[in-house]
C-alpha cells in the first residue's frame, strides 16, 4: 500500500529552445503559482535546446496545453524572463499531476523498492531524483557489504540495515521537499511575505544561499 497527497498542481513538461545558449547551466525560479525549472539539453539542428518543467494550478494546466505555441511561449516568458534570450521553439506539451507518494512498505525477501516506486516528490529542487541515487548508493554499500561476509543478498536483514541508515534521510527530503511547495504555492500574507524576504536573503547572502543549494541535494552542512 502507499498515501498520497495532491497538491493541486501539474507540471507542464515540453522541450524549448532558446536563442542564446545555455552553456550547460540548469535554472530554477519560484513563481506564485510553483517552480519553474529549465535543464540544459544538447544542441540539435543550431538550437539551444532546454527542457522545461513548469508547474502550475491543476486548472490552467488544460489552458497551457490547448493554446497555440505563441501564447505559450508568451505566458512562459512572462515567468521565465529573458536571460537567456526569446525563447524561440516549443516541442509537443505533457502535463503530469503532482503527487506525493510514499510505499508503506519497502523492502520484502529479495525485493526492494527504489526511486519513485517507493517515494514520488514534488520535482521542486530535483529532490525525488536526489534522493533516488542516493538511496541507490546506500543499498549498494549494504549488498556488497552482505557479500563480503558471505550473507545472503536479499536477506531481510540485509535489506532492514539499508532501509534503517536511509530512513532519516528520506523522511527530511520528503519534509524539506513538501515545505517548499508549500511556502512557495502559497500567496496568504504572511507566507508570501517569509518567502520574500527567504529569497532576498538567499540573493545578499553567499553562505545561506550554499546552505540551501546543500539542503536541496540532501548534503549535510
């Protein structure tokens, strides 16, 4: 089994491209409405190609998907700006539902559950793939840590000492993670006005901004 909880939003996925290049750097802006991320992708044919997740109120999602690639591309660059230049080409558009999701259960005999099937997050901070590779990494370390001693490589107590040493670090991404959507999905007063002046401080401060870059890649301080 596993529970649930919907926070309201889809993210808009499509390939864009841009008139100036990106130089392999990846952007992320916190709008009112959710994050909008752009990942540098690979030329191809002379465009400066990213791929965009922007996420929005489940009822505009349809809007965003049925409109011609003009007002997309106009509604987009009120959001994203023009650092990069006009945005100059938009691919074909998806739309997902946000959901959080965690397994209740992991781990059986020789079975273990990673990635999004055991916790799917919100993809602000690229945290649900954060989180994955680590997990990957732990129950790597555990199995050839059991190999070495010659256990049995799914034996519940093998696969229990992994899920134990990554139990806190999954329970503070899926916290961390479902904070800032909330902080940021919020427009009541007194949260939009916290989440102004947490931007602002992230802007003036260097070492504050490098505490939160390490708390979204699941880094200890």
């Amino acid at each position: 089994g596993h529970k649930q909880e919907d926070y309201g939003q889809h993210a808009i996925i499509t390939n864009i491209a841009f008139e100036l290049p990106h130089a392999g750097t990846a952007f992320e802006r916190f709008t009112d409405s959710g994050p909008l991320a752009v990942l540098p992708l690979a030329s191809f044919d002379g465009l400066n190609r990213g791929a965009l997740v922007w996420t929005v109120a489940a009822e505009r999602s349809a809007d965003l998907l049925d409109c011609d690639d003009k007002r997309f591309l106009a509604g987009l660059t009120d959001y994203f700006g023009g650092r990069l230049g006009e945005i100059t080409h938009v691919g074909e558009r998806y739309a997902y539902p946000l959901v959080l999701t965690q397994a209740q259960e992991q781990i059986r005999p020789g079975l273990v559950l990673l990635g999004n099937v055991a916790h799917t997050l919100h993809p602000v901070a690229g945290q649900g793939l954060n989180l994955a590779l680590r997990d990957s990494a732990s129950l790597a370390q555990h199995l050839e840590s059991a190999w070495r001693h010659q256990r049995g490589l799914g034996e519940m107590a093998v696969l229990q000492a992994y899920l134990d040493s990554q139990d806190a670090d999954q329970q503070q991404s899926i916290l961390f993670t479902d904070q800032m959507v909330k902080m940021f999905s919020n427009n009541e007063l007194m949260r939009s006005s916290l989440r102004k002046l947490g931007l602002v401080g992230l802007e003036l401060m260097p070492s504050l901004r490098n505490q939160f870059a390490r708390a979204a890649m699941g880094l200890k301080s």
